[in-house]
C-alpha cells in the first residue's frame, strides 16, 4: 500500500508536528489519531536491511521515520550497518576482493565498498514479498540524511560503539556524538533526528554537544527498576523504547505528560501491534512498515 502522504516535499513539516504533538493527541483521547509508523532498518521484512533501496521503498510505502544504525570506519567516516564487524550472512566481499569480513572500524569507508549487502538475507527476514537488491552497498549516514533531508521522513539512528579489540582505534563516544551532530546541522534535521543507544556514554555526549537533538534511551528491559523518568532526566532523554512486559498504560501516559516519546519494541504481527496500541505508545516500530500502514488502515486509525 503506497500513502499519499510519502510524497516528496521541503523540510517535513508533517512528521515534524507529528513528532510533537503525537503525545498530545493521545493525551486528549483524540480516537481517530494513532502512532507513527518506524521502519526498522527500513523495512528489513521487504527489502535489504540498512540500504537506501530500503529506506527508498520505506519512503514510498509512507513510514514515518527511517531507523538505522551507524559504525564508524578506520577513517572516521560513519556508515549503515548494524553489527560492529560486518556479518558475513548478509555482506560478503565482491568479486576480486581480499578484503574478509570483519570490524568496520578496522576498515576504511572505501574498504567497506568493497562488500555486497544486498544479495543474501537473514532467515528471519527472508518472507514472502521480500526482493534482495544484488550489489546494495553500505551507505554513508551522510548520504542517507543527505537524500532524505527534503521529505517529510524523520530518523531513529543507533550508535553502535564496539568493545575495545587490539590493533583496532577505540572510538571516542565524544567524536561518534561530534560527527553525528556535524551530519544532523549540515542537512538542517535537529528537529527531526533522533539519536538512540544502549550505550549512554554517546546519549549524554551529544546533549554536551548540542541539545537540542532528541536523545533516546535503549534497554529499558534490562534495568533493575521501573524508574523511567528519573533516568531518562539522569541522561537528559526525551524518548525511551519500552517493552510492553514492564510498562503498563498508565505508565506510558504519565510519561507521555511528562514530555517522553515513547517506542514499541520491534514488533512484526498483528496481535503485537495491537498490544502496543493498547498501551498508547507513540512509535510503533517494525520490520513490516507496508503491513503495519494497512493494518492500521483496517482498524480505523490515522497514522
């Protein structure tokens, strides 16, 4: 199901007021406003996960907000993958390449060219309807932000901060947050960048840096407490992802007052994504942004 709303126009004003006043609506009980829409490494159920043929097609679809997750390279150049080294069951060398799979920060952005991530699929994404883009490549963050700054699309972006491995340059939380801001102020998306990390080192980094980029806390599930909001102002975050096995609704209100956008955990069928509207969060995020969209389309609820 292609939205109108995925049309191409300057400066997303659309999912910019609907990142600020998605709390509200579900604060005053509006019934027809409901969640927006996350695509999980741009839909990792349709198309080659963090590849701009995803987020492409994330687009037209109608998501509301592209999520990736960001490595940085020997060279200081952050690129689209999620794991620190590059999985080999999804990327592999070229054809004429020495190169091995391994940590992206022992390659050069170059290097990392020189691997195919649009051929093969993990299992749990190989599902009818899928299509592998043969040759994709691991983006820049640049080139992402850079190619959808002039749509309405806003984006959910992980930090991915190895641990420290001999032979290979740490990477310093305070230069990962420094260059994320100098990408998010190059394409104008402070109002529409969200930075996201189990790893608080890089979240309290970039509110040092500049705050007024929406900062949100990951592994909420793994914490010994319920105390959502003391940490998440311990950290200065705005957004917090929250599994529905420990937040009830009136949780999720009483942060949602308090100004906390909230996510879903990654959520692919429909009893799951009912659950999570139950609750009244304001993100639902999932590797199947087309089945969502028509899900809500069926249950009567604006998006």
């Amino acid at each position: 199901m292609i939205k109108d709303k995925a049309k191409f126009f300057p400066l997303g004003i659309a999912v910019f007021a609907a990142f600020a006043s998605c709390t509200g609506a579900q604060e005053s009980g509006a019934g027809s406003s409901g969640p927006l829409v996350a695509a999980h490494r741009g839909g990792a159920m349709h198309r080659p996960e963090n590849t701009m043929v995803a987020f492409r097609h994330a687009v037209e679809l109608g998501a509301d907000v592209l999520e990736f997750d960001m490595v940085m390279t020997a060279d200081d150049e952050l690129v689209v993958h999620h794991d620190a080294q590059i999985n080999p069951a999804i990327c592999t060398p070229v054809a004429g390449s020495a190169l091995e799979a391994g940590p992206v920060r022992a390659l050069t952005y170059q290097q990392t060219q020189q691997f195919d991530c649009g051929t093969q699929v993990r299992d749990i994404y190989d599902v009818p309807g899928y299509l592998a883009d043969p040759g994709a490549r691991m983006p820049k963050v640049d080139t992402v932000l850079g190619e959808f700054s002039k749509t309405q699309v806003a984006f959910y972006a992980e930090t991915k901060v190895p641990r420290p491995m001999e032979g290979i340059n740490d990477i310093d939380p305070m230069k990962f947050a420094s260059l994320i801001d100098q990408l998010v102020r190059k394409h104008g998306l402070e109002d529409r960048f969200t930075l996201q990390s189990g790893d608080y080192r890089t979240i309290d980094a970039l509110h040092d840096i500049n705050p007024r980029i929406r900062t949100c806390l990951l592994g909420a599930h793994n914490w010994e407490h319920r105390r959502f909001l003391e940490t998440l102002n311990q950290h200065h975050a705005s957004c917090i992802l929250l599994r529905d096995s420990v937040v009830d609704r009136d949780e999720v209100a009483q942060l949602q007052q308090a100004g906390i956008q909230i996510y879903s955990e990654v959520i692919d069928k429909p009893e799951d994504w009912q659950s999570y509207l139950d609750l009244g969060v304001d993100v639902l995020f999932t590797n199947d942004p087309g089945g969502l969209i028509d899900f809500l389309g069926e249950s009567g609820i604006e998006n």
